[in-house]
C-alpha cells in the first residue's frame, strides 16, 4: 500500500511519543524530532508506512542508545493480555460457531497496539469490542480453505495480541501451524522473546520472520520465513502494518481493526470497524 500523506503527521507524533517513553533528555527529543523530520521529508522515497516507520524508529534506538525503548509497555500489555485469558477461553465456551469468533477474539488482540492508542484498558476494551462483528466477513472462504488445509502461516502483529492469536491456534485442529514475529524490537511488535512469554510456542512453531519493520516485508524476509510462506496453504496477515506492507499480496486473509481513517477508506469501512479479509488468488 503506498503511503499516504496523512501518514506524514501521523508518524511525526509518534517520533514524538517514543522519543519521550525513550528519554527524558530534551536534547535528545529534539535530535530525535529533527532526524524525523527529515526522514519524513523524504517519505516518497520509501514504498511503504511500516518502512518509514522503521526509519524513525531506528532513530530513536540509535539517539538513545536503547535496543528496545517498549520494552516496559511490551511486558505490561502481555501479562494484561494473559489476565483476560480465561475470559477469552470462557467466551468461547458460550458461544456457536467457534472458529468464527475464535478469528474475531484474534481480531481484538489488534487494540493492544502502543503506537496507535498508548495505555489501553484492557478489561474494559475487550468487553465492549468483542462481540462486535466483522464489517468485510470472508469467513465462509477462510472456513472452507481449512476443511482442506495441512499448514497455516501467521503473521504477527503486537506483544499483548499473541494471547489472542494462542486462542484462536488452540481452537484450529489437526493442522500444522507456523507463526512469524519481527527478527528484532521495533515499536511494540512481537519477537521470539515475546512470542516464548506467551507460550505460543507450546501450540505453534515460532519463527523470525527476518524483517525489522512494523510490517512484513516481503523482499526482507528470510529464507526460513520465506519456505514457510511458500508451503503455507493459508496465509494470515495480522493488523495494519502488514496490511500496509502486504496489501497487494494475493492469497493472504488480512485479520485487523481499521485503526485509522485511511486504512478504513482504503477498505471501504467505518473507522474501528473489525475486518477478516481475502485478498484473492494470484
């Protein structure tokens, strides 16, 4: 997806917010603001928002001197994350259709996602936004490729949002399933590390996926990933960053809430509405 210009601002707030969680240094805010200022100055040299994003945030690393300047919001949206747990387990117990809304449970671990709302009630979100229903709903296609699959790929999103995608994983029978998280930190995106504290690797086979960025990028990736991607007879792509960086991939279902007035336009949908989307085949 190519970057839009309301993205500009968008990522200069957040030059500003992750230099401030990074530093109290004013000096070093303000070194951090100008290398921002001119990466986005320059944004149409980079073919995608999570590749810009990665920019500034490398930045921040570089300015602080810290590897992972989230670290501490990463720790306290997973173990928010595992405290709704049971609640999660317990909806599905009381609900049809279970894969359905095990995706849609998946789904709302989107809103656990520090460079879109900071602090997050998480108690409170999830009861108002888990029985919300998808506004683009290509269950019935995502339902009938599993009747026939033998290996899922995930794409991982955020820390906190690998509770959520454990759910779903447990509730998928019989079927091999690999998940790919971020090769180093960047914003509150999921690592190894992370994904081994959620204990995802109890139910999946976790990778790197070889890129850096806050989205997949497919020309980064390793040869690891890349097999993985090929042997995979379904593709999910979580949240709006690998959405931005894969949109026009085929062959993916795109599993996000529509966080920002652009990717909603660009989905046709209302602001916050829950998306399960098929991209189609090659």
């Amino acid at each position: 997806m190519e970057i839009l210009l309301d993205c500009v601002p968008c990522l200069l707030e957040q030059a500003l917010k992750g230099s401030r969680l990074a530093t109290n240094d004013k000096k070093i805010q303000e070194e951090i603001i100008k290398d921002a200022i001119e990466i986005l100055g320059d944004y149409k040299s980079y073919k995608t928002s999570p590749e810009l994003a990665r920019a500034i945030h490398q930045s921040i690393k570089l300015k602080t001197g810290l590897s992972d300047p989230y670290v501490q919001i990463k720790e306290k949206d997973l173990e928010a994350a595992k405290s709704v747990y049971p609640m999660l387990k317990d909806f599905l117990e009381r609900v049809d259709n279970k894969l359905y809304w095990a995706l849609k449970i998946a789904a709302t671990g989107n809103n656990l996602d520090a460079a879109i709302y900071g602090n997050v009630d998480i108690n409170e979100c999830i009861e108002k936004e888990l029985e919300k229903k998808f506004a683009i709903n290509d269950f019935n296609i995502f339902h009938s490729k599993l009747e026939t699959a033998n290996s899922i790929l995930i794409i991982g999103d955020n820390t906190g949002e690998t509770i959520f995608d454990k759910v779903l994983i447990e509730n998928i029978a019989n079927i091999n399933v690999t998940y790919a998280v971020r090769s180093e930190p960047i914003i509150n995106d999921a690592t190894i590390k992370e994904a081994v504290s959620s204990e995802l690797h109890h139910v999946a086979e976790v990778i790197s996926s070889g890129c850096n960025a806050p989205g997949l990028i497919l020309d980064e990736c390793s040869d690891e990933f890349l097999k993985a991607y090929r042997n995979a007879d379904i593709i999910i792509s979580k949240g709006q960053g690998n959405y931005e960086a894969l949109s026009e991939v085929k062959n993916i279902f795109f599993l996000l809430k529509a966080k920002c007035s652009m990717i909603a336009g660009r989905l046709n949908v209302e602001l916050n509405d829950y998306i399960l989307k098929y991209s189609g085949k090659e």
